[in-house]
C-alpha cells in the first residue's frame, strides 16, 4: 500500500510505515503514540516523524495519512528540528536573566539559528557567555517541550506582554490557522514548531555572535539584538564547524583585501568597488582567461547602461522587478522612465532582432562584461559580496530546441573545468518554476522537460531546489564547494522559451519558414566580486601564480646589487611576469617579512654571488626559509611555465 493509497475514514488515519505495514489510528493522535508502539528505544531516539515527507513534531496532533516515517539523528531532517529547538532554548536562556527581554522569531537557518529579541540596551560579549551557560542548564533540566493549540484569544491574554508577539498574532485574525505555543519550565513561546521531545536533546551548540535587525527586516520599524548560534547532532561536527568559522574569519576577504591593496570602497560610491592597481590585474586576468576559453564560438558585444522603461516593461522586469532598479528621472517626462540595467539579457536580444538569423547560425552566443547595478538596500551591503556595480561574465546562446542538449552538454563541462582551474568543485542543482513567474504553464512544462532531459543526458548528478527557478525559465544551477568546505551558489544555465515570445526573436528554418528560437543565459563566475571574494578568501590571499598581482618580488641585497637587480626584473617583466623591484632602505629581513605578508609567489633575492654568477636565491611562498639558487634563465622558464598552464599552488589552495 503507497501514501497516495491512504485514506481517511470516519476519522480514521492510514499510515505507511518503511517496511510497508500499517498503522489505523485516530485523527488527532500524537506521533509520540504511534512511535511508542512500534518500539520504546526508536522512541527515545526520535526528533519528529515525516507524514508524507511533511516533517511534523512528536506533540503536534496528526491530521492527515499517508507515509510515516521516524526521524532519528541519521536524518539529514532532524538537524533544522533540533536548531529550531536550540531558538526556544536561547530564548528561554535570555528571559531567565533578562527578563525584560521582548521575543521576537527564533528560526532554524541553514548553518544554525538565531533569536530576535527587543532589548534597551546592547547584547555583549559577556551577555552572550551567560546566555550560553543558562543555556547549559536549560538542557540539563531535560524540560519537556509542552504544546498546545489555543484560540486568539487566549493567545492574546498569554502574550500581552510582548508587543512583537502580539503584532504577529494579528497576522492570524480571518484566517484558519491553528495557533499553538511551546512552552518548556515557565517560557512560553508562540511557534508552529516542529520541536524535538525536551530540552537535552540539545548537547552540542555555541553562541557565535549579536547583531542589529529591523523587526520583520522593514529599515522603517525599530532595531532588534538578534543572536546567531549554531548546533550540531555530533560533538565533531560542530568542533568542524566552528574551525571553519575561524578560518573564514582568518581568510575575511574584507581584511586580506585591504591588507594585499587589492580594493577599496568610498561612502561617495557606496556599493561600488574601488579596484586598486593590484586588484585590477586579477580582474583583467579574470577576462583574460574567458576570453581565451570563448576565443571560439562567441561573438563578445557591449550594450548601453541606460534605458527606456518600455524594454523593462517588455521584459517583465518593470513590473516584478523595478524595486531593485537605478530609476533615472527623464527631464522631458518629470517621471523616472529610465534605468539603469540590472541585467544583460534584454539589451542582448535587442542586438539578436536587429539583424535576420538563419538557423545556420544556431546556437549563436552573445558573451559580454558589462557592468551592472542592482539597487541593493545599503544595511545588505558587504564588502565584494554584497555590492551595487557589478560585473558578470554573462552569455545568452540562442539555439533551436534540438540544440539543447548538447548545448547543455558543452556549458555544464566548460563551467566546470573552469572551476577545476582554481580547485573549486562543484554540485548541480536542477531549479523548477517559482510561484512569481511569466509564461504559460505550457510553456514552463515544456521549459523544465527539455532541461531536466539535456542535464541527465550529462551524466552528472544533481538534486532538484523545486521552485527556485529564474521568473522566467528553469535552470540548472552551480554549488561550489571551497577549501575550508563552505558552499558558494556560482553559475548558472537558465533555459528561456518566454523571452522569445515576448521579444518576437525568430530565425529562419531549413524550410525557409520563420521559427522561434529558445534562449540558454550562461553565467559562469556570477559576478566578478563575488568570484574574486571567493577566490581570496578560498586561496587565503596565496593566490596561483597566474592570477598574483604581484608574482615575483625582486630584492638586491645592497645598493651596489641594484643595476643588476633592475636587468633581472626588465627581463622578468619582458618574459610577462609581474615583477616588483624593491630597494627601499630597510633591511632584507624587513622586506622579506613583507613580501610574506603581501603572499608574493616567489621572492628573488640578489647578493654578489647572484650578481656575478647571474643567479637568483629564490624563497617559494609556503616553504619557510628555504632559498634555491638558480639561473635566472631557469627561474624565468619555471614562472612563465606556471603562468601558462596556470598551475595551483605548489603548498595546495588550503594555505
């Protein structure tokens, strides 16, 4: 018997278990119930159960049939039950010794969970060593998790002394939501759950850090103390997770930027990327390379920044998303009718119509660097993650549908191997419709089917993020997994059939009839910000010797090893190697010490035995003290040879 099978009569529930016998039980009875009788010890071991795949904890009662399966600490599904659990706990820890403290939301997030709270003054340091220690004991009362459902009204009277909760419960007036609290000792909490069985199911977890946040995110509404923490199921898994934490903080791209004079930002430009001297040469090594790799089959164009709000409207764009759009006041209008591009695609299929196409030409692919501006709120703004002008090495490939698959084919192995490059990996995500979107429903059916046929013609594996699709097609998507294990969202091959549509894009077909075609948009870093933030924090600063602003450091002993010193780093440079001489008037140590700190490659230094024998005692980042001596012929062959096929770190991307 399946769950589609199970059926409810005279208030009467059908559940499946794994092995596929049954269970016939009462509406309204208690998970808790069902998984005693199958066994006490699977009892104690349960965080919630899953009906239907719909994660439900043990206190909530069941409404409905259908599968039934127990979730234990073997699955994935019971950490964000157990973090959301951790929520009420740091809660319960903060009205215990504050009691002041007004409760906001206390949600599980993807690496733990956080509590807003309404505070007079500032969480601190010491605030949250407390916090955690009551926390502790909390865990040590193994306090029951106690739920229950309660009208309005009865909320209202439990929670009139919380503002934030009672603006919450407005939001159920008219509605049929069941309202339920969660109550453990004295602490009651409005909360839909799922919450694990008691208190000392949390053993593992660490208070991280206090931050500023608008109630519900609105920057007009008052500022809440929120707390960030995490938990794990294991005690290893959160050690793991917490050096990971120190090491993103050791590799801050924010911190090594400034440090390696790579960007800046000023609050003139906010949201604007300053690219030193230094930073400038990764971008353009960036662009170099793709243009190298799409040297063949591209055709690379520029289009405008700025246009009329009729190519918005055509897009779609002005209605779902002018929020994030520079709008620019037309003088003739007194109206804001134009802005500023947030996006490449429809200025490239403006650059498509202007000329006719013969299915010959198929796939043609449009690549740019343009850049771009999203008109980010100020307080989401974070150092070249989070900015307002961005470039993208953006491609839209317009192709007949049976060019797909091979198309797909051909991006999803050049995304990669250009990952492979910096020893970045990665996972595919294939993301269907979102509930926002244009186009037909059959024309969105026909859009995932030619997808999801082209990715599993890869071979590649993938999981499915179902409804995280562009508004305007589905697509595959890049995880990118880091050297300290963090996951980064990168490319992206989305699969347009309604722009198309919407921009009358035809080519003429074999049977000199017009046909439309579909479109593929491509990107492969993202953004250029976001990639280079990525790379340097990924890379800790050492960047490959390739992509090094700096890639050899000149360093003559002495001034009368400085005319020697200049011919070595003229022929350094003539070779296309990027080489600083240094002969400030510091000692050696010194400037070795700084070479260090800026992660210079190689650091050649020149004494008289190198200046009469035309050597170099070379110092390898990463390798301490070490000195080789060689012929600078023979170094400059090593360096351009690593420049050429742009070699990894010979001390690997983990330094």
């Amino acid at each position: 018997m399946t769950s589609s099978a199970a059926v409810e009569m005279n208030g009467t529930l059908t559940l499946v278990l794994p092995d596929g016998a049954t269970r016939e039980v009462p509406m309204g009875t208690l998970p808790r119930d069902v998984v005693a009788s199958i066994g006490p010890r699977l009892l104690l071991a349960s965080y919630a159960v899953a009906v239907d795949d719909e994660v439900q904890d043990l206190m909530t009662p069941l409404r409905k049939g259908g599968s039934f399966v127990v979730i234990t600490d073997k699955d994935p599904r019971a950490l964000p039950v157990l973090r959301h659990s951790g929520a009420h706990i740091l809660a319960t820890a903060v009205r215990r010794l504050r009691p002041e403290a007004k409760i906001g939301f206390g949600p599980a997030i993807d690496d733990g969970f956080y509590y807003d709270f309404e505070v007079d003054t500032p969480f601190t340091p010491d605030d949250l060593e407390a916090f955690e220690a009551e926390m502790v004991k909390v865990a040590a009362e193994k306090l029951p998790f106690v739920r229950e459902e309660v009208t309005q009204a009865e909320a209202l009277v439990r929670f009139s002394n919380d503002p934030l909760k009672l603006e919450r419960l407005a939001d159920f007036e008219g509605t049929d939501e069941i309202i339920s609290t969660y109550t453990d000792g004295p602490f009651v909490d409005l909360c839909r759950g799922p919450h694990v069985q008691d208190t000392s199911y949390l053993k593992h977890f660490k208070l991280l850090s206090t931050a500023g946040a608008y109630w519900r995110g609105d920057e007009k509404r008052q500022m809440l103390q929120r707390i960030y923490a995490t938990a794990f199921l294991k005690k290893d898994e959160l050690e793991a997770h917490l050096h990971q934490l120190t090491e993103a903080k050791r590799r801050d791209h924010r911190v090594l930027g400034k440090q390696l004079d790579l960007f800046m930002f000023h609050h003139f430009a906010p949201g604007a990327v300053f690219w030193t001297e230094r930073g400038t040469s990764i971008v353009n090594e960036l662009n170099g390379y793709l243009r190298e790799l799409q040297r063949d089959g591209y055709a690379e164009i520029k289009t405008p920044l700025l246009y009329n709000k009729a190519l918005w409207e055509v897009s779609g764009h002005w209605g779902k998303y002018r929020e994030n759009m520079f709008l620019v006041l037309d003088k003739e209008t007194g109206e804001h009718d134009f802005s500023l591009k947030p996006m490449n695609c429809p200025s490239h299929y403006l650059m498509y119509s202007a000329k006719k196409h013969s299915y010959r030409e198929l796939p043609l692919r449009y690549n740019t660097y343009d850049v771009l501006h999203r008109n980010e709120v100020s307080g989401a703004l974070s150092g070249l993650t989070r900015v307002r002008q961005f470039q993208q090495d953006d491609c839209h490939i317009f192709l007949m549908e049976s060019q797909i698959a091979d198309e797909v084919k051909r991006l999803t192995d050049f995304i990669l191997n250009y990952y492979n490059t910096f020893g970045l990996t990665a996972n595919l995500k294939f993301a269907t419709r979102p509930e926002q979107r244009i186009g037909t429903d059959e024309m969105w059916d026909a859009a995932e089917g030619a997808l999801r046929q082209a990715l599993e013609a890869t071979g590649l594996p993938y999981t499915l993020k179902a409804g995280d699709g562009a508004f305007y097609g589905p697509k595959i998507d890049f995880d990118v997994t880091d050297s300290i294990g963090r996951h980064w969202q990168l490319g992206t091959i989305q699969l347009d059939y309604s722009n198309p549509e919407r921009f009358d894009l035809t080519y003429t077909g074999e049977d000199n009839h017009a046909h439309r075609p579909v479109i593929i948009h491509r990107a492969v870093s993202g953004s250029f910000e976001r990639f280079i933030a990525i790379l340097i924090e990924h890379f800790a600063g050492a960047f490959p010797v390739w992509l090094a602003p700096e890639q050899v450091r000149v360093l003559p002993i002495a001034d009368d090893f400085r005319a020697h010193a200049e011919r070595v780093t003229r022929a350094l440079r003539d070779a296309g190697i990027r080489a600083h001489l240094d002969v400030r008037n510091e000692t050696l140590n010194y400037r070795i010490r700084d070479g260090e700190t800026m992660k210079v490659p190689y650091m050649a230094v020149i004494g008289k035995r190198e200046a009469e024998a035309n050597t170099l005692a070379v110092r390898e980042r990463g390798t301490g003290n070490k000195q080789e001596v060689v012929p600078v012929s023979e170094f400059i062959a090593r360096v351009t040879g690593e420049i050429r096929s742009r070699a990894l770190p010979s001390q690997g991307v983990a330094e």
